[in-house]
C-alpha cells in the first residue's frame, strides 16, 4: 500500500519544503460595477513552486491573475479591495509605478498576442521601452537569451526579420513567453496558456513552465486538470469568487479536503 | 462515501459501477470457493473437490476483465481524487481476489487428495478457522460495497485470531507428525491447508486497507504481524 502514497503520484515533483513568498493577497475583494467577483481571497505564492488556479469558468481567476498585476486598472468598471504585496510592498500603494510593476509581474494570455512585428522586435520591444539594453550586441544578447529560455532560438534565429504573426500558435504562445521573459521578470502569471495549443506545442509550454520554475515565480490558470497536476506544485481551486482549497497539488488531485474541490476535480460539478 | 454524487459525464459513472460489480463478484466467489473447499474437506467428498478446483478459472477470467476495464478507465477518463484511489485499489484488489481464488483452489486439491488417507484428529480445528477466514473476505467485500472504512478497519482486527488459530494448529500437528510417521502425509496437507487459510486471512486485509485508503484516503497505520510459527518449537519435542 506504501506505494500508493498520494505524494508522488500525481505532480511531476511535489512541493518545494523550503518557500520563499513571493506575493501574497489578503482579502481581496473585486467587483465589476455592483456585481462582486471575488470575495476575500487570501494566497501566497512561493518562488519556488509553479501556482495553478483551477475552477470552473467565471469563477473569478483571470480577475485574481489580473489583480496581481494591476491589469484590472484598464478595466474602467472593476474596483479592487483588500491588499497584494510582491516582496511585501503593497502594489496598490499611491505612487506604484504600474509600467515598472508589469515589467517585474509579467503575463501571456489564453490567444497568443504576438505584436504585428518582426520576431526581433516583439521580444525586443520591453527591454527597449525599460531601457534595458546599452547597444545593440545588448540588445541581440537579450533577444537571444530570451528565445532560447523559451525553446524558440532553434526555430526563429533564421527568421527573426520575420513577423511574429507568421509563426504557428504554438510557436507564437513561446514568442508571447519570451516577451515577457525578455524584461527579466520575477514574476510570470499565465492565463490558459495552452489552450489554443496542440498536444506537442502544449508539451513543450509545459516543459518550458518546468524549466523556468524557481527562476521565475509562476502561477497558471488552465481548465485541463491533467496540465495542473503536471506542472504545479500547489494548486487553488476557485469556485463562485471564493478559494475553496489552497494546497500541495499531489493532495489536491488525490485527496482533496473540500468536496466542492472533490467533486469539480471529479468531473461532478454541475 | 456511501453515496457519491454522479458524474457530468453519465457513461463514466456506469463504467465505475461496472469495475465494482466485477469485483462483488469476484470476492462472492472466492468466499463460496472456500467455503465449498472446506466443505469437500470435513465431507471426505473428492468429486466436490475438483469441482472447487475448476470453479477458480472463472475467478481468473473476472480478474482479467476487471483489469481490462481499469485500465480503459485510467486511459479514457483520466481519474482524480476519490475516483482515481477507488479505480486503483480495484485493480489491486482484483489481483488480491485472483490470489484468494488459488489458496481456495489449493486447499480443494489437497482436500481431494485427503479423502483418500485415514482422517486425523486436529482436522476438527480447520472448519472453525476456514469460517473466520470466509466471514473476513464477506465482510471485507462488504466494507467495499459500502465504501465503509470502519468495517474494513474490524476487518484488520480479525486477522490476529487468524493467526492463532494458525499457530496453534501448527504446533498440534508437529506433535502429532512426531508421534506416528504414518500422520506425515495427511498432517502436511493439513499444514498448508491452513498455511493457505492463513495467507487468506492476510490477503483480506490487504483488501481491508486498499478499501480503506480508497475511501479515506488514509492508510491505516502499520499493524503488527503475529505470525511467529516460523520460531516455534513442538512442545512435545
Ligand atoms: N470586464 C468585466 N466586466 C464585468 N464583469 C466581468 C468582467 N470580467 C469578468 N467579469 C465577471 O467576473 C466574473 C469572473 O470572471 P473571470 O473572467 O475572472 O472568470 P474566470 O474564472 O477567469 O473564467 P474562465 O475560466 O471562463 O476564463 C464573471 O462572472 C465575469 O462575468
Ligand atoms: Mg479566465
């Protein structure tokens, strides 16, 4: 029965012992004018450990994931309560520069959103507005780092004149990843990253999630369980604008505490 | 436990109910494979006895479509928590139940073959402890049906009675075997027959945890062991 054990047999790896917290949200309440979105959330996210956000649609992750980097500012009927703090500063704080935030928080979206631009200058164009690079061998030093982060350099380094639009998707989701790795992130927040991928193109996202674990704190949103229990090593289930269970993502897909997280995780939600 | 709700998907749901009535089954036969062993033994009645034998290719038959459709459940419905440690423990389960079904085969050839030698006395105590070892596999299944962790932990409990029964019957035979050459032969049919008994007990425990864990999603801790007839010496020696 010993092998039985929940811990090893759903995530690739289990949970780092030692975290270090990267971000943490307390009470966080969003509403998008009367209607509220989510409803006292409270989290921490480690540096150490990919962070999945799973839960049924509408249940509010993209507002939390959006919340973490202040991208609900552009929505001009969203109000956010409560308080996030990476590296215990509090993002919402008078004065945050929120360009700057973005560029410390990074994030790829579901639709891969390539700018219409050469391959080059899509993973050029953060460091360039930050003014990351002295010259232009900086610049190419970037450009190239980030692509081979990325598991692109392989196929784009013939092709970088070319435009980032005239990439596959599954190649276009790694340019959007190397984007955002381009500005040396500490944090990436990826929201269904996957989803308008193929089974390889997805492997390879997964693959380069692992890869990029520990330098980068990672959190995912995705719908695939299967992705989740992959590549996190802790999950929250979100269900009706509440976490229902935070925890290590072996428990969570094995013996999960909460039967709403039982039964969504099951296949016996709704 | 008792009463999951249901899956979105129906057809996952039917197959789930299929595995586990695959394993009822399988535990119904093994419980009337020992009894009916058991039975040919105390009746002397050989032909009974090949028949024990026979009836255990349909246990093996129902272990492999039980594995069959565990694994077509694991490549088709990709299953998570509750779903994923029942489907599990079925198929360790039914390779659990397929391993009773032999013991139970093993005691029936050894029966047929005792119905032939002169009847000897410390028999009498193999009736009492095949009927323990049954109502252990009974209700072992039964805490599966059930999904009911406590019975299955009871069911842990007995096994300690199992193996005193064991030791005890051991220790009678090795004085019996001491005492008249002629006792070798039946006393050591006798032996494994309740060597046999005895494996059963412990492989209705095993069962005991998986539905255990299935259910909990605890193991239950470790237990001792009291099988000590390995060191045990003949009083009468
Ligand atoms: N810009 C917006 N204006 C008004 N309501 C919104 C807005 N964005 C989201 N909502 C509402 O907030 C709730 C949470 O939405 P959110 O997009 O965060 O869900 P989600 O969990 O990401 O769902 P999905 O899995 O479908 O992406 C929903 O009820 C949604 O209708
Ligand atoms: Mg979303």
């Amino acid at each position: 029965m010993a092998d039985l054990n929940a811990g090893s047999v759903v995530a690739a790896r289990n949970a780092a012992d030692v975290v270090t917290t990267k971000m943490t949200a307390r009470n966080v309440n969003v509403y998008y004018g009367a209607k509220q979105a989510l409803k006292d959330v409270s989290i921490d996210v480690s540096q150490e450990n990919v962070t999945a956000f799973i839960g049924p649609s509408g249940c509010g992750k993209s507002t939390f994931l959006r919340c973490m980097n202040r991208m609900n500012d552009t929505v001009a009927s969203a109000r956010v309560e409560g308080e996030i703090k990476l590296d215990g500063e509090d993002i919402y704080k008078g004065g945050m520069d929120v360009v700057q935030l973005r560029a410390r928080v990074g994030m790829v979206f579901q639709k891969p959103n390539p700018f219409p631009k050469s391959i080059y200058d899509n993973v050029a164009y953060g460091p360039r507005i930050h003014g990351l690079a002295a010259t232009k061998a900086d610049m190419d030093a970037i450009v190239e780092g980030s692509l081979r982060r990325a598991g692109l350099w392989d196929e784009a380094k013939d092709r970088l004149g070319e435009s980032g639009t005239a990439m596959s998707g599954g190649q276009q989701q790694r340019l959007c990843i190397a984007r955002a790795i381009a500005v040396d992130p500490e944090v990436i927040l990826m929201d269904e990253p996957c989803s308008a991928l193929d089974p390889i193109a997805t492997a390879k996202i997964e693959e380069l999630i692992d890869e990029l674990r520990g330098r980068y704190a990672i959190v995912i949103v995705t719908h695939n369980m299967q992705q989740a229990a992959r590549v996190s090593q802790k999950t929250a289930f979100f269900h009706l604008g509440t976490m229902v269970e935070y925890g290590d993502t072996s428990m969570i897909f094995t013996n999960p505490s909460e039967p709403r997280t039982k039964d969504y995780i099951t296949g016996r939600y709704g | 436990m008792a009463d999951q709700t249901s899956h979105t998907v129906k057809s996952y749901d039917d197959d789930i109910h299929q595995l586990r009535s695959l394993i009822s089954q399988m535990g119904g036969l093994c419980e009337a494979q020992i009894i009916d062993a058991i039975d040919a033994l105390t009746r002397r009645d050989a032909e009974a006895a090949l028949k024990v034998v026979a009836t255990d290719a349909r246990i093996d038959a129902l272990e492999g479509e039980a594995e069959k459709l565990a694994i077509q459940i694991i490549a088709l419905r990709a299953p998570m928590a509750t779903d994923l440690r029942e489907i599990v423990a079925c198929l360790k389960i039914s390779s659990v139940l397929e391993r009773i079904g032999d013991y139970a085969k093993n005691i029936a050839k050894r029966a047929s073959a005792l119905a032939q030698a002169a009847p000897i006395e410390p028999m009498v105590i193999v009736p009492e402890m095949a009927r323990v070892v049954a109502v252990m596999v009974k209700d072992v299944l039964d805490a599966f049906v059930d999904r009911d962790p406590e019975l299955a932990l009871a069911v842990c409990q007995r096994d300690q009675t199992v193996d005193n029964f064991y030791s005890s019957l051991f220790r009678s035979l090795l004085t019996f075997m001491m005492e008249n050459p002629h006792h070798i032969t039946p006393s050591t049919h006798l032996l494994f027959i309740a060597k046999n008994l005895e494996r059963i007990g412990d492989h209705a425990t095993n069962v005991a945890e998986m539905v255990h864990y299935s259910a909990t999603g605890h193991l239950i801790s470790e237990r001792p062991r009291g099988d000590d007839t390995a060191f045990a010496t003949s009083a009468a020696a």
